[in-house]
C-alpha cells in the first residue's frame, strides 16, 4: 500500500474521532467504520491484483526477451521486450507505489517504470536486472523508457 493511501486513511480516522469526540454521536461509527476499513482493503485488494497481474506478465515476457544494452535502445526497439542490466543510481515516486528506476550500464542510463512494487527489495547501489517493453517517454518523446513488468536483484 502507498504511502499517499496511509496518510489518506490517517487523517480519515483523526476526523472520524475528533467527530466523534466533539458529538459523541455513536450512530456515526455505524458508518464511518465501515468506510475507514474499505479505505484499508482497497488499496491493498488492488496491490495484491496488481502484482498479481505483474507476475503473469513476466512468465509470459521473461522467455521472449532479448538481453540488451542500454545505450543500443533506439527507436527500432519500441514495443520489443527488453532485458537489461545495471546499477540502480535512483529510486522516485516508491511513496505511490509506482517505482521509476534509474538503472545506469557501461553505455548508458534509463528511466525503467513499473505500476507496482517489485516483489523483492530493491534500493540504490542494488544491481538489478529488468524485463519490460520499451517505450517512448510520455512526457518527452524523445527519451526511451522501459515499462518493466519485473526488477530483481541479481546479487
């Protein structure tokens, strides 16, 4: 679960008790506990479908695709699916449990994405090796980007 949705259901509850508190009005806890609960179950129901579906996924990728070096990924390669290794130099957005790891090679360095957590610890410094199709920057579309489907540590 991301850090967004802890801090969400957090300040949820505080407003319930103070509410609660202030009127102590029990027929309100017949709702809003109910409510703070799903705020808990379904963040973590769509974590556990998304890995899920992540994992799938890789048994599906994994045999297809071709070990590649970063600086080789060009324009050619968009919607091939890619392995790469290297080290992680960065880790960003981790907090929305939506990765973006910049994994750097002898030739070079790319934004790999991925739209769940990986099912292993992965920090900077970490060797890693990456399987994902490649793609263009959404925001920039002159840069490439690999959408991983897995990042594992490879020590």
């Amino acid at each position: 679960m991301s850090a967004l949705a802890w801090v969400v259901f957090i300040i949820c509850t505080a407003a319930v008790a103070l509410r609660y508190v202030s009127t102590g009005d029990s027929r309100f806890l017949l709702y809003t506990v109910p409510g703070l609960i799903l705020l808990l179950v379904i963040p973590m129901v769509l974590a556990w479908m998304s890995r899920r579906s992540f994992a799938q996924a890789q048994e599906q990728f994994e045999p297809q695709a071709r070990t590649c070096m970063i600086g080789k990924i060009n324009q050619a390669l968009v919607g091939e699916v890619v392995r790469i290794s290297g080290e992680v130099m960065k880790i960003s957005f981790m907090w929305l449990n939506r990765p973006h790891f910049h994994i750097k090679d002898a030739t070079g360095q790319m934004r790999v994405i991925m739209f769940t957590a990986p099912s292993n610890r992965v920090t900077a410094g970490d060797r890693v090796e990456a399987v994902g199709i490649v793609m263009k920057y959404p925001l920039t579309k002159a840069r490439f980007v690999i959408s991983a489907v897995s990042v594992k540590r490879t020590e």
